[in-house]
C-alpha cells in the first residue's frame, strides 16, 4: 500500500526568514528561522512536498532563490506574486479515508514554527 504524501505551503517572510519590508530585500541579508528551516528538512526527509508562497513580485525571483539556496532551505517549488491578504486553501472531502484534507496554520511572524 503506498503511503500518501503531504503537501506543504509554507510562506516565506516572517515564516521561514525574519519578516523585512520589500524595499530593503536587496540590502539586508535574510535571516533564517532555525525551527523552521528544521520543520522544512524534517518533511522533506519523509518525503513530503514543499510548496513555497510569497507575496514578492516576480521580478525578485533569482533573488529569492539565491536566499533560499545559500540559507539551505528545502523546497520542491515556488510560487511569486500571491496577494498579500488572507490565503484560504480549498480542497475537498475524501468519501473513502475520513478526515480534513485542508488544514491551515497560523503562527505569530518571525517566531518560527
């Protein structure tokens, strides 16, 4: 029987390296955040998907993947460009295996998971 796998959306600014404003992407290096950056390895290791989100325009897409490359952090793909309200993910009900299939997390910014 395969094991299903989980997929995991996991934005990146205040989540995965200290929140910084836009304007200053360029100049100030990222810090990351140790438990989530550990969390990442963790699921990855069990082979679970990785989908990053951000709110950064595209433009800045060799940039963040350089921040993500040199700080190590594990992702499967990336996402630009999302809108910076509320993200509502819509899945449906599996008839045959009981159990929510959409889970949402919100963690305070900048405190990791």
């Amino acid at each position: 029987m395969d094991i299903k796998k989980n997929t995991y959306f996991v934005d990146i600014d205040g989540t995965i390296f200290i929140y910084r404003k836009f304007e200053t992407y360029r100049d100030t290096p990222a810090q990351v955040i140790k438990s989530t950056k550990q969390f990442l390895q963790n699921i990855r290791d069990e082979g679970h998907m990785i989908i990053l989100t951000t709110a950064r325009p595209e433009e800045m897409r060799d940039h963040t993947i350089q921040e993500l490359s040199k700080n190590n952090v594990p992702y499967d793909r990336l996402v630009m460009g999302i809108e910076r309200g509320p993200r509502y993910l819509i899945n449906d009900l599996s008839p045959k295996e009981p159990g929510e299939r959409a889970i949402a997390i919100n963690l305070e910014r900048d405190k990791g998971i």
